[in-house]
C-alpha cells in the first residue's frame, strides 16, 4: 500500500513509524524542513519529499498519481483540507485522512463531502486526547480505557495491587467472584513482559492487567484488581489550550472545575465560553498558587499544555504538595516510561491516542477499530468477519481452530448488538465485530490476512 504522510511534526512522524514498519507499506513522508526529514529517513524506510503539502508539484513528486492513501497531518487544517482537495482533484487519490484541529471545521459537517472538501476521515488530536483523558477521570485507577462496539464493551488496563480480591489468585476464581457478570482478561503485563492468561494464571501484586467487559461491570472487575477509588470531583487543569478548554467544558457540569492559563487574554476568552470552570491567570508551576488554591484537597491534576517540560515540572510539584492523581501530556515518547517512573501517576502520549483512529483506516481488511497500548508494541483491534465459510478464515470456525499468530487472542464479539465473550469453542458467524487484542503489532499483517476475504478457503 503506498501512503503519502504530509507534515513531520509529532502526529506525522508517529504515523510514519508505526506504518513504516509494516511490510506492505510504502511511506512516504513530505515536509517544509530538510533536517526534520533527513533524521526521520535515518531512522525508518521511507521516502521523504522537501516542500509545502498542498502544492501540486509538490504532491506529484511524493507519488500522488499512484498512491492509495493521503495523510495530512500538517500544523495547519488549510494545508491539510487544500492538500486533500489537490489529491483528490488531480490524482483521484482513493482515501484522504486530514488533520483538523479547529472545532469550527469539525462541526461543518456538509463541508466534508465529494462535493464540497473531499476528505473522508477527519483527525483532531486534540478531541482524542479530551476523550481518553475523559475516561481515566471516569475510572479512577485505571492505566487505559478504551471503547469498542460503540462504547458497549471497554478495554481497560488496571496496575493490580495487594487490595485487589483476585490478585494471589487463579483467573478461574473470577466467575465464582462475579458470577452475574461476564468478561475475559486479554493479556498481562508482569515486570514488563507479556503474558496471554489462561485460567491457571495467578494474577500477582504489580501485574498490568488488560480486561475487557461491559461498560457497566467495568467497575466490578476493577474492584478485582485493586481497591477502588472514590469518584473523582475536584479537577484542576493546567493550561487553557484546545485541549484544557475542551476536557473543561466536558467535565464542568459534573466535577469542579479550575483551569490555570499564563495568557490573561486566553483566559478572558476561555472563562466566557464556559458556565461553571473557574479560570484562573498565573503558572501551573508556581507553588504559592497551587497552595492558595487548596492543591493537597484536589483528586486529579492534569497538565495539558503545550510544553512538555512545563507539564513534568507542575505534575510533579502539584504530586509533592499533595494532589490525590497527577497526569501529564508528553509528546516525547521517550519521556513517557521515564516520568511514569517517578511521582507523575499517568504520561499522555498524544501520538499513541491519535495513531490508532489513524489505524483504523489504514489496516487491509474490514477494521472498524484500533487501539495502541504499551507505546505502540501491542494493539487492540476490532475487525468485522465477511463471507462464508468457503471464503473466510475465520466465519464458520471456532476460535482454537483459527491459525492466530502467537501473542494474539479473541476476547469478546458483537454480534447483532449484543456482546459475546469469547471462549475456545465460541463459532465466529458472518459480520461479527471481532476484537482481539495483540501483545506483538508486528504481526498485524497476519491478522489482516486472517479478516480478507478470498476466493475460496477451503
């Protein structure tokens, strides 16, 4: 598949490594600055391109004429939408995925169409990341939460600890411990190496365990890992961007609510488009602030801005003066497994919750769903079977006859609106939404080849 990634900032350079790595693909990555493009071709193989991702001749140079697919994840969504408008016009490139960050686009729904601007898949980074830091404020102890069948069922990832009624005990004893609930544990994570469970496993103190269930049971199961968490009610968030602005807007009426911005004017303008968040103007960093604010009373900080650096210092100074939870959005991958480490609770990697929507798009086969876990070595993935048994590797077989690579498993189908979890005899039937969950991605080739469907398998 040739893919043609435009821009090489943080979102662009993750979607250049994650798909370079696949076998099938050949990427090639465009951008204004040659040194961002010569370390980039260093270090993964793809084809890099200098110059602006919206000029034809440009475009025509990366190979548009004969690419499958169109990624624009410039800075700008102008670029971006233009770029795919050229795309489309002069090459009738087949699918165009274009970042838009701007709330006023996103919501311009007939803008987006053959017609009109024709990009098929919008990204905003921005609204993912508000999304998935929704969700660990929901569930407090939670390391990942990640929706699949439209929110029915949730994959969430718990650090078990010595509180945990099932931890020092087989996996099997779950169904005696939640009788009227049901759901599978999907894989363990045990000083750093993954493991794929079977009722024999014995859940031990510090194990990272992936388990996925029904929405409302999610809770159950984390009391079976660790001791719950009271419900989080005082928020405060450190930065007024996009991002600080959004997840405040979605959480005001249910929580209290502060933001803490430095720009007195992007303060001004974000306390007039909220009803209940109080806005205040200073520095997430300055510890007499975080005091006179009654830091050590508040359950979760999460610092949202767009420095990095800024984010560690005050995640980790709001952790000393006493915050409950402390969160931080890292751009660095690098920097993620090294503050998570220290005093800071959770490390928000935008590239990784934007990398999977991409995905999604991206992968062969009929996948609906895609998520990146454990920095991008494992994924979670939802497929939907198609064809007959004579066309299909998996329709009409049970899961243990299904050649599945090593280190992946099906947890759970949906099937006409209902969820079923997976057990070794369960019969995959035709559009099922089969989930499955990878503790290798490098083998995604495999599982894409298993959801094709051919001209006869038998």
């Amino acid at each position: 598949m040739k893919i043609l990634i435009l821009g090489a900032g943080q979102v662009g350079s993750s979607a250049a490594y994650h798909l370079s790595r696949e076998e099938a693909n050949e990427v090639t990555v465009v951008d204004m600055k040659p040194d961002v493009l010569r370390e980039l071709q260093d270090r993964l193989d793809i084809r890099t391109v200098v110059g602006h991702a919206a000029y034809p001749d440009v475009l025509e140079r990366a190979g548009a004429n004969d690419a499958d697919i169109v990624v624009a994840l410039t800075d700008s969504d102008e670029t971006n939408m233009v770029a795919c408008q050229v795309a489309y016009t002069l090459y009738h490139t087949p699918t165009k995925i274009a970042r838009i960050r701007s709330a006023e686009y996103m919501n311009a729904r007939k803008l987006f169409t053959q017609d009109a601007i024709p990009i098929d898949v919008r990204i905003s980074p921005e609204q993912l990341v508000c999304e998935y830091v929704e969700q660990l404020i929901l569930y407090p102890g939670a390391s990942q939460v990640l929706d699949f069948a439209d929110g029915r069922v949730r994959l969430v990832g718990v650090s078990a600890e010595r509180d945990g009624l099932l931890v020092g005990q087989q996996i099997a004893a779950l169904k005696e411990h939640v009788p009227n609930t049901e759901g599978r544990i999907a894989a363990i994570y045990r000083k750093g190496k993954a493991l794929l469970p079977d009722g024999d496993t014995v859940i031990q103190e510090g194990d990272e365990v992936f388990f996925i269930a029904d929405r409302k049971d999610i809770r159950v199961f984390m009391s079976e890992m660790r001791r719950l968490e009271e419900p989080v009610r005082r928020v405060v968030i450190a930065g007024g961007g996009n991002i600080g602005f959004r997840l405040a807007l979605a959480l005001e009426q249910t929580n209290q609510v502060k933001i803490i911005e430095r720009d007195p004017e992007r303060a001004r303008i974000i306390s007039e488009n909220l009803n209940k968040a109080i806005v205040l103007v200073g520095d997430a960093a300055d510890e007499e602030l975080l005091l006179e604010e009654n830091i050590d009373n508040v359950d979760v900080f999460c610092a949202l801005t767009n420095a990095e650096e800024a984010n560690i210092l005050s995640a980790m100074l709001s952790k000393r003066l006493g915050a409950h939870k402390v969160m931080a959005l890292i751009n660095r991958p690098s920097y993620v497994d090294l503050v998570e480490a220290g005093s800071i609770d959770i490390a928000i990697s935008p590239q990784q919750v934007t990398i999977g929507s991409l995905l999604a798009h991206v992968r062969r086969g009929d996948v609906s769903k895609v998520h990146s876990l454990r920095r991008g070595a494992a994924e979670a993935i939802e497929a939907v079977a198609h064809g007959s048994s004579e066309e299909s590797k998996v329709v009409g077989r049970k899961i243990e006859d299904i050649a599945l690579p090593r280190g992946s498993a099906i947890v759970a189908l949906v099937r006409e609106d209902k969820v079923v979890f997976a057990h070794h005899d369960t019969v995959i039937e035709t559009d099922d939404h089969v989930i499955l969950f990878m503790t290798d991605r490098r083998k995604i080739d495999r599982i894409e080849e298993l959801f094709q469907v051919g001209v006869s398998f038998v």
